[in-house]
C-alpha cells in the first residue's frame, strides 16, 4: 500500500482534504496542517518551516517513500520538499499552484487578501475562516499569507538552480478556468523541471472544492502507478 501526503492550500487547514482523503481508501493517506496555519497560527508562517512540517510527518510514520499531493501552496511546499528531500519522494502532484510568480499576479492575488474586503464581499468565507484558524487570529493567517505571496514574487524559491534537482515525476495540474495558477505559466513551470508534465482540468476553476474529485481520483492512481512503476 503507497503512501500519499495530501497538503492544504494558503488561508486552509488538512480539514480542505477530508473530501479527497474519502476517495483513496486503497492508499496509506496522511495529511497535516502547516505552521501558522489551524491551531498553529503562534508558530511562523514559513515555507521553510513547511518543509519540516512535511518531513515531521514523514519520519512520524515512517514511511520510506511518500507521493506528495499539494494543493494551491501545498504543491510549492512539495517541490521545494522533493528538492531537499528527493530520496523521500516518490512524485508530486500540484493542482492550482502559482509555480511562476510575476508583478501581475502578486498584485491580483493580493487584492484577494483583505480581511475587511473579506467580512464586507464574501462573509461566509470570512466566518469559515474563523472557525479554521480561531477568531482572533484569523485575520493574521491572511495578513501572513500575503506577506509570503510578496515575499515569493519577489525573490522566488524555486529557482532554476532548485528546479534542476527536482528528479521525481511531476505532474502539474491546474483547471482551465484558474485565473489564478492560470494554465500558459503552469505550463511553463512543467518545462523546466527534468521529469514532468501539465494536466488540464476541463470546465475547473482554482477553488478545491470546484474540482470533480471523482474524475481526478483515477488520474492520480494511475499518474503513482506510473511513477512506482518507472522507478
């Protein structure tokens, strides 16, 4: 039995994978909630410290080998986890990730990140986000993601010199209607790592919950099939 690592989105906690987690009764499947994210808002929201959560786990179970599924900032994490770690990774699936950041998207994705513009235009998300985080510190997780978007578009983490020594199969995975990872830069990513591919998902956009799990399930199995196989 494989074993697969789900990792939540920015502004999540592991609860965003519960739906995905039903689907897989036939895998080995962990999940965890990164710092300064859930019940750990006191810890920094790093993706440094992402990757030791990742690697906390994976000592945790014990397993040898693990496929990474990342959502959203949970495939960044990913990478930059199979970059350090590659002989702890099997492969990664990203679905949704911005893997190439410029200006334009920090800018929009920012303006996203308000928690005022955030209570006033979309209350139910804003109280979802209480009762994940707390609510008192709900506010802050959006603050720190946001500090981290900037950070990244600014100085990247995974630049070419980290890129290249991503060896695992990779697979990219992003709706067509994602206006945020937005396909033509997923695309782009794909190409620079060594082992790797794009999978565009029809009539998708970037929410998880807009993804038909249901149809995507048999395209992971087979993607870890493969990549278990080729080893």
């Amino acid at each position: 039995m494989s074993t697969v690592l789900l990792l939540h989105g920015a502004l999540a906690t592991e609860r965003q994978m519960l739906s995905l987690k039903a689907l897989l009764p036939d895998h080995n499947v962990l999940s965890l909630t990164f710092s300064g994210h859930g019940d750990r808002t006191t810890e920094p929201l790093d993706f440094m410290r992402f990757v030791d959560d990742i690697n906390a786990v994976v000592a945790r179970d014990g397993a040898k080998q693990v496929h990474l599924f990342g959502y959203s900032m949970g495939g960044y994490a990913a990478l930059l986890y199979a970059r350090k770690f590659p002989e702890r990774v099997l492969s990664v699936i990203t679905l949704g990730s911005i893997l190439v950041w410029n200006e334009e998207a920090l800018q929009k994705e920012l303006r996203k990140l308000d928690p005022v513009m955030m209570e006033q235009k979309v209350p139910a998300f804003a109280r979802m986000l209480s009762e994940w985080h707390g609510e008192s510190d709900w506010r802050k997780v959006v603050v720190g993601v946001a500090d981290r978007m900037t950070d990244l578009a600014r100085s990247p983490l995974l630049t070419d010199e980290v890129v290249q020594y991503i060896q695992c199969p990779v697979l990219c995975c992003v709706g067509d209607g994602d206006t945020s990872a937005d396909p033509e830069r997923t695309r782009q990513f794909a190409s620079r790592l060594k082992n790797a591919r794009t999978m565009i998902l029809p009539n998708t956009r970037h929410p998880f919950e807009d993804v038909d799990l249901t149809a995507f399930v048999p395209e992971l199995q087979a993607f870890w099939k493969d990549a278990e196989f080729s080893r």
